[in-house]
C-alpha cells in the first residue's frame, strides 16, 4: 500500500545509488518506487516479507549486525516510522560501512540521536525527515 508521503521520500532518497531499507514491514512503496528508478535497494525485516520486484531482502535484526557484509554496503540506510529505540544501532551500523542514516518517526517520537531535520512537503502532504549527524571524537576501539 502506497502511502502519500512515499512520492516525497522517494525524491529526497533518489541520488543514492545503493539503499537498505531497516524494518519494511508492509510500507514497502518507498523501496519499490527507488527500485523503480533504478537505485540498488535491499531491506530487511525481523519477520518474513513480501517485497516488491528489484528489492533484495532478508530477515534480519540490525541491532545483532556486528560483522556487516556486502548487503549492508550501501551508501545510504533508511527506515520509515523508526521508534527511538532503533535510531542509535542504525546509526551506528550505517557509520560502520560508510553510510548516510535517514529516518521518518511516528510523527510524536523526537530522535534519540543528533539530527538534522527536513521538512518534505508538496501541497498538503508534509512530512519531517531526519539525517543523523556524524559522530565525532568517538572512540572506533568499543
């Protein structure tokens, strides 16, 4: 089911050329629509799930990722409606292969974790988009 926010996520998103999508539930119109454009989009759920065509996928719970392999070598990590309690292991996850984290939260949730906001909107469809800022001075031995 396309949600009328995906068009305007699918343009912020559309100039990573590699994409993994955490937690895609059944809002999988984000994915479909940048698989469409020809972007490499993967996704991962806890659960089994149908997605659309060009969209690779595994079951997959990012916060046990230690050893990150080609599937998370992406230039940009996203997840639609992110609780809180997932916004530090996907950042850090995306900071361990180089990439950019963005994230949608329930609409009442702040981020947990240092972020820069954007607001999308287009007529009477908005929506607030969160990119995580780099951490600094962090020590890389933990």
């Amino acid at each position: 089911m396309e949600r009328a926010t995906d068009l305007l996520i699918v343009r912020r998103l559309r100039d990573a050329d590699r994409l993994l999508e955490v937690g895609i539930g059944d809002r999988t119109g984000v994915a479909a629509g940048l698989a469409a454009a020809g972007a490499d989009v993967r996704a991962t759920d806890v659960v089994e799930i149908s997605v659309p065509e060009g969209v690779q996928f595994r079951v997959e719970d990012v916060t046990t990722v230690d050893d990150p392999d080609a599937f998370h070598q992406v230039d940009t990590i996203y997840a639609l409606n992110c609780p809180p309690d997932l916004h530090r292991p996907i950042r850090d996850l995306a900071e361990r292969v180089g990439a950019t984290f963005c994230f949608t939260t329930l609409g009442f949730d702040e981020p947990a974790i240092p972020v820069r906001r954007e607001s999308l909107l287009e007529g009477d469809i908005r929506t607030t988009f969160y990119t995580a800022e780099p951490v600094r001075n962090r020590e890389r031995s933990r």
